[in-house]
C-alpha cells in the first residue's frame, strides 16, 4: 500500500476513534491503517444459510437467522447490567443476551430493524436464547461482498466488551478496503505473480478480508504471507552476503604440522563419513578469503567437539589464534579438559577463562594472549570483557549458541581486524524450517551420523507404581560397574507444584541404596561453584557410582561408564531438555537406558512428548514434534533466537510458502545482488522501509 495509507493512525480508520484506538494499540499491537490490514482473519466462517426459530435443537452449534428485533432493554443485576433484546422471525421468538458491554451494545441496537443474527442457541427455562451474539443490518449483510463467508479474527474479552470483537474488527477492515485512498503500487516482480498464480497486493488486501469464496481467500491470505516470507529470506540472504563475499576473512592456506601430526597419529577412532564432509565444507570456508559464518548441528554425541577442535588446529597452522565459548562453566570445563587431553602431545597451549579464574591466574592468560603465546583460548562470557585482547584471533567457536545474545556474539567478533572465522554448534537439533530463518544467514552443516560402536539408548516410560522394579534395574547396572544419573525438575519443595524434589528423592535413594555398599553424590544450581565441582570429579572418577541432579548436568558431562539416566517427573521437561538428558549417558560402548517417571494424571501434551521420546533417538524428528507443541518462538527462547516477529506468516504451517520465498529470493539476489534494476526498485523501498527504526546486525555472527 501507498506507505501514505498505511501510516495513518488507527484512530483516524473509520469506526475507530481515539478511545477503541488506545485498546487496539494495547490489546493487540496496532498502530496504523497498515498494522490493521494485516491483521489476517484466521479463518472463515460459511454463512450462507440461515434457520428459523422454530426449527432450533438443543444440539445446534452457532447458527445464522434473519428476522427483526422488536425490543431491547437494560436488566439490573447486583453490580452490573445485562441487555435483552427480543428477536422475532416467521417462525418464532427467541432472546439476545449481553453480560458484558451491556451500555454500550445497548446504544447501537437496532431496533425494529431487519437485521441478521448469528451465535450458540441454548435454552434456559425452557426459552431459546443466544448470548453475545453477532449482529447486522441484512443490508449491509446482502451490499458485501461474500455475504456468505464471514472472516473471523484474534480479539480480547477487553475489545469484544468495546465492540471489537471479531464482527466488529471484520465490519472495520470492510469499510477500509473500500476506501477511495486505498491504492498502492505492487512490489512483488510479475515473474513471481504469474508463476505463483498470486493476484496483486492490493487485490490480495480486500479479498483476504471480504472474500468471495474460499478458494479466493486461501490465495490472497497465501499471496500476503509469501511477500512477508519473501522480505525476511531477502534480508537474511543480504545479509549472508554481506558476512561472505562482501567481508574479507582471513584465509587459512595451509594444512599445516600441528593438524597434520593430530589427525595421523593421534585421533583415538576414525571419523565417521557426516565428520569427514564437515571438514571439507569448512576448510573450503576459510581458504576463500570471506569470512566464515557456519553453522553446525549435531545430536549429542555425534562428534561436533572433534570438528572443532581439527578446525582450531587449522587456524593455529596458518599463524592464527582460537577461542572456543561456552555458556556454562561446566561446559567450558569440559572442552577445556577434552582439549587439553588430545592435545597434550603436541606444542599447543590452551587456557581456559571463566568468571572463576582469580585475578592471579588470569594475569599471565591475558598476556599470553596479547603476545602469542596462548594459542587456544576457552571459557564463558568472560571471553568478551574488553581487557581480553588477542594478538590475532582468526576462529570463534560458539558451543550452543542460541544461548548467547547477538549483541554479546558480537563483541567476540570484533576482537579482530578482519573478522575471525565463526563456527557455530549446536546440539539442539532445528528443524529444517526454523533453520531458514533464526540462522537464515548462516551455512548450515549437519553431523547426521553418531560413532561407530555406539549403541542406541533404550528408552521407556515408566509410573510410580513401577518404582520399585526401576530401583532393582539401577542396582542391576550399578552391580555391573555402570553408574546411574538420577534428575529432577525442583531443588526444594514447592508449594504450587506436586512434583518430588531433589532433596526429598535424594533421601529415599539413600535409603534404598545404603552406605557403605553405595556412594551417592547430589548436584544442584545452588551449591557452590566448588562443591559442584568435586561431587562431579566423584562421580566423573567413579568413586560415587550415583549422581542426584538438577538439569545442571544437561549438557557438558560426559562419563562413558554412566549407563542409566532416570528422569523423574519427566512430564515437566521438554522434549529438547529430555532429549539433551538423555544424551548424557550412552557415550560409552555399553548398552545404555533412560527412564521416564511420572505419575499416573497426564496432560495429552505430555503424554505425546513421552511416546515420543520412547518411539525415536532422532534429535530433528523430535524438534519437529517439539516444534509443533510448543510453537517456533518458545523452541528456540523468544529472546535471543533471532527469530522475526511475524505478523501474517506462521513458520509452522506456512512451512510450503517459507521454501518457495527462499528460492525466489535466492533466485532473485542471484540476477540482481543490489535490487537496482527498475524491475526491483519498488521492492527495495519496501524492504528498507521494513527495515527502518531496526537495529541492524547484519555484520554480526
């Protein structure tokens, strides 16, 4: 739309007015003419036939009549109204009922007027009513367009009590799509009109929200949603651009001696094929001279640390430093150690920097890193401070990146000139979907093949009533020499949750698993930093063959002779934080299992996240399960994710339309990069018009 129409205020659309403006800009987020367009119905309702009164059953759902209403009037109640209009057809009468709204629906009644009426019968004291019905004049129901499908859009009970509810909003965008103004240029090229059968955006506009059939509102609400779709892909792809081809990266030339010695003489098993094509995409990465901005994604266990750690040696054979950032100590800890031990034969010294590290240690890290010494550097957030200077970083590692902020990612991108290198890991699988646009900007890899040897974990479900049985299953495998993990959702008791607490179930294991036959060890977020770390060196080491926790030891524990993993009160974890469990045990060759407690009341969520867990090891068919349970925001943590604010598109359901916009856009950038052509210009005004007010970190990994 002209950018004229769409910025006039709400209050000024017609129906509106200052004080239903300020509840549309609370409610629901609208601010101009254009918010309010786009502002889809989410679906339809066929209203092409109608019912007499006489011919009402008790089972009806909402149903349609015409007819006149003969009176309306205000009944006191003991703090409020309610209004009661009488409606008459051929056939009978029948009454309206508002509880809420009352004086204000109670002035725009028709009365003794033809209208039509739609809304749930029920019948109290033997009398049909309908409360909070939809009311029209029949002219204007037989004047619109589509008089027989009625669009029905996302309201509030405090809109509807202002006549906004969806009939009201739906009589609103009505009368704006027939404003003599309502003329804009189209902006999507006629290539893509023609080959997707799309009608033009001011088309779209009024047949999405006064359709004539079906069919034309399924194409409209398409066309609207591919543009949206369309915009955020150009701009993800923009921006990948701008990260490779338009920004110069160092280049790695050399497959150097330290690499070299590693990969000939010291990996302790062969790569598996997913490891090996990994490495190529990689090193074909950093020898273009752009920089690299990947990412990887991998189950746990599947070897995402040893593509790093080859990739480390790769910069430190071309004169270049590395860092790896983890967000937890525990996790920076563990690649500190696992670093440290398959290095340990070669010349390369690696520090770890978190916020533990006192000032007297920290000192000679800091100047080894300025001068060259420090070839690798781990830790946390610490990384970042601005008294962490590298003499010259050439490859950021970022483990489990959705977890850090992009303004926090991008202060470790500018402790280098030019940028480093960025290698980005995960081990929360995103569907394919999600990918496209939280990490649209980035190459993906994906490590869809575990080690060799590795056995899948057994998983099953298991109630309270089996209690007993599990604890004989966890002294089975504790007699066998495995050690067993124990994790619950709560520390203490709570008084709104009816879960069992750490504390309370590390007592009755205890008791069930006595000195001095068995060492049970309890880890949870309120410990100190140093008793934390020595219960987990006891079990690390196998002195405590039992380890109690929270989800503290979700990710960066690894022990390959734990065998068992007990979740208790499973259905309070998702199925990402249930699936990272779990991938805490199997790491050893030995077969291992999980088991899921829970009591016998299950939500149908839960119970579906359960089976699935039980059913699949696949860490991308449950994110895609995930995903639909918990919607694309929640899955990734709406803060950080990267993910847009869509206002008509839903990265769900709109799956189809979200590929075809990436392959346009692609299709697009590819024939014109700057969209200068005239063909294009258009389209890029609305793209920097979308873009306007934004913070832009299109230049940050």
């Amino acid at each position: 739309m002209s950018s004229e129409f769409a910025d006039i205020p709400i209050e000024f659309v017609k129906g509106i007015g200052p004080k239903r403006a300020e509840w549309l800009r609370t409610e629901l987020n609208l601010y101009t003419a254009g918010d309010l367009l786009e502002h889809l119905p989410f679906r339809y309702e066929d209203r092409t036939s109608f019912v007499g009164v006489s011919e009402l059953i008790f089972e009806s759902t909402a149903v349609q009549l015409k007819g006149v209403i003969r009176s309306a009037q205000l009944v006191p109640m003991k703090r409020t109204s309610r209004l009661v209009a009488t409606f008459e057809d051929d056939s009978g009468k029948l009454e309206l009922v508002w509880f809420k709204g009352a004086k204000w629906i109670a002035s725009q009644i028709p009365v003794q007027q033809r209208v039509v009426v739609y809304g749930k019968p029920s019948l109290y004291k033997g009398k049909w009513n309908i409360a909070h019905p939809e009311i029209e004049l029949e002219s204007q129901f037989q004047q619109r367009n589509g008089a027989g499908l009625q669009p029905v859009y996302r309201t509030t009970e405090k809109l509807t009590q202002r006549g906004l509810a969806s009939s009201g909003i739906a009589k609103i965008l009505r009368t704006l799509v027939q404003h003599p103004e309502f003329s804009f240029p189209e902006f999507l090229p006629d290539f893509v009109l023609r080959e997707l059968n799309f009608p033009s955006r001011m088309e779209a506009f009024k047949q999405v929200h006064s359709p004539a059939n079906s069919k034309e509102a399924e194409r409209a609400r398409n066309r609207l949603k591919f543009e949206e779709l369309l915009m955020l892909q150009i701009k993800l792809l923009k921006q990948k651009q701008a990260q490779t081809q338009d920004l110069p990266g160092v280049r790695f030339e050399q497959v150097g001696a330290r690499f070299n010695a590693y990969f000939s003489n010291h990996i302790p098993f062969e790569l598996t094929d997913a490891q090996k094509r990994v490495m190529r995409e990689i090193r074909a990465d950093v020898n273009t001279g752009w920089h690299m901005n990947r990412l990887l994604q991998g189950d746990v266990g599947s070897g995402k640390t040893m593509v790093a750690l080859l990739t480390t040696l790769l910069a430190l054979d071309n004169g270049y430093q590395a860092c790896v950032m983890a967000p937890t100590e525990i996790l920076a800890n563990q690649h500190f150690e696992s670093f440290k031990e398959s290095l340990r034969d070669l010349p390369v010294r690696i520090e770890l920097l978190t916020g533990s590290v006192k000032t007297s240690k920290r000192k000679p890290i800091l100047e080894g890193l300025a001068s060259g010494s420090v070839h690798i550097l781990i830790g946390t957030h610490a990384l970042i401070e601005p008294g962490v200077v590298f003499q010259k970083l050439g490859l950021a590692v970022i483990d489990e990146q959705h977890r850090f902020g992009v303004a926090q990612r991008s202060k470790l991108w500018a402790k280098a000139k030019p940028a480093p290198h960025v290698l980005v890991m995960t081990a929360t699988p995103i569907p394919r979907t999600l990918a496209m646009t939280a990490y649209g900007d980035l190459d993906v890899s994906i490590i869809d093949e575990m080690p060799p040897g590795r056995k899948e974990i057994k998983t099953v479900h298991r109630t309270d009533a089996a209690r007993l049985s599990v604890f004989q299953f966890m002294e089975d495998e504790i007699q066998k020499g495995r050690q067993v993990y124990v994790v619950y959702p709560l520390i203490e008791e709570s008084a709104t949750l009816d879960y069992k607490d750490l504390m309370d179930g590390y007592e009755s294991l205890t008791r069930r698993f006595p000195l001095p036959t068995f060492r049970i060890g309890v880890v949870h977020g309120r410990m100190k930093p140093e008793d934390k770390d020595i219960e987990m060196e006891r079990f690390v080491s196998g002195v405590n063959q039992m380890l109690v926790a929270t989800t503290v030891i979700e990710v960066g524990v690894n022990v390959p002779n734990a065998s068992v993993m007990v979740i208790e009160s499973a259905e309070r974890f998702g199925l990402a934080q249930l699936h990272q469990l779990r991938g805490r045990v199997g790491r050893g060759a030995e077969q291992s299992y999980c088991i899921l407690m829970t009591g016998n009341e299950l939500s149908k969520d839960a119970r579906l996240r359960l089976e699935t867990m039980c059913r699949t090891n696949d860490g991308f068919e449950l994110a895609e399960v995930d995903m639909e349970l918990r919607g694309p925001g929640d899955l990734m943590g709406t803060q950080q994710s990267g993910i847009p604010d869509l206002k008509m598109a839903d990265l769900l359901k709109d799956r189809n339309l979200l590929t075809t916009a990436r392959y346009i856009a692609s299709r697009l950038l590819e024939e014109d990069p700057t969209l200068r052509n005239p063909e294009n210009a258009i389209l890029n005004e609305a793209l920097k018009r979308a873009q306007k007010g934004r913070t832009n970190w299109s230049r940050i990994s």
